[in-house]
C-alpha cells in the first residue's frame, strides 16, 4: 500500500484465518484503494502539527 496508511483491526486477537478478521481488511483494503490523492506520513504529521 506504499504510503498510504490506516488503523486495522489487531489480527493478534484473531485466531487465523477468521472470517470477520479477513471482511474487515478487505474494506480497509478497498476504502484505501478508492482515496483520490495521495496521503503520507509528511502530509499526517503536517496536519498533527497544525
């Protein structure tokens, strides 16, 4: 996902291969891939900043 950045569920407290794990990665995945821009670490720490 080269730059791009977001929270993802802990896949410590999935036990492997878990259904509801796997869902919300692909929508993660697909929320991430549908961003128009270009969102990276400089831009969030700019608008921490601000």
């Amino acid at each position: 996902m080269g730059n791009r950045w977001t929270i993802s569920p802990n896949p410590g407290i999935f036990p492997p291969g878990d259904r509801m794990l796997e869902k919300c990665l692909e929508q993660l995945e697909n929320i991430i891939c549908n961003i128009n821009g270009v969102y990276t670490n400089k831009l969030l720490e700019k608008t921490r900043k601000e």
